[in-house]
C-alpha cells in the first residue's frame, strides 16, 4: 500500500500490531516516528520496519508518502475499509471495532499501565 501524510495535526494514538510485521519506505517527504519508545526521523529514501508487537506511532513532518508492506495481511485492508468507510459512531462500537480487529491492531499499554 501507500500511505500519504499531510503533516498536520498530532501523531495517531501509539499502538501496535501483535502479529504482524510493518515495513516502511519513505517515498516523499520526512516522516516522524516512535518505535519501542525511540523517536527517529526518516528521510525520503529510508528504509524501517516496526517488528509485531511493538508499539509505535507516526506522522510526516510535512507533507509524505511511504510505501507500506504488512505481513502477514491478516485483515488489514478490511480494517481500513471499515475504518473510513463506516467508522465507529460511539465508544460503544468503538470497543466492538476494536475487539473484531484485535488481531490487526490494538492500542498500545500506557506507560505505567
């Protein structure tokens, strides 16, 4: 897939993928990200992957693009089919989303949790 990043606004809630492995080409721009509690910027060209079960988070530091591999897919393209095609409309749902997707991806343990 490709992912484009419009760089504003926060980064997305840290989370994580229990079995699955993401691996990231930054294809345009910078992106911004914190894998296992280490921030790094990648540059147009890098090349990072996010191990299964590490917990992360990112955005572009301006205006990206990356090309992003997930293995194995599992459900991936059904989560973000829903995820902007019918999104959760209350927390109730939100945690029914969350609980049918848990495979894919999880919210990440606060600190101290």
């Amino acid at each position: 897939m490709e992912a484009s990043y419009s760089g504003e606004g926060s980064m997305p809630p840290m989370h994580l993928h229990p079995r699955q492995t993401e691996r990231f080409e930054v294809l345009e721009g910078r992106i911004e990200a914190v894998i296992g509690g280490a921030e790094r910027a990648y540059e147009r060209g890098a090349v990072f992957e996010v191990p299964a079960g590490t917990a992360h988070q990112m955005r572009g530091d301006g205006p990206a693009r990356t090309r992003w591999e997930v293995t194995p897919a599992l459900r991936t393209a059904d989560f973000f089919e829903r995820m902007y095609t019918a999104p959760p409309q209350n927390a109730e749902e939100g945690a029914a989303f969350l609980e049918e997707f848990s495979e894919e991806f999880r919210l990440a343990p606060s600190e101290g949790s």
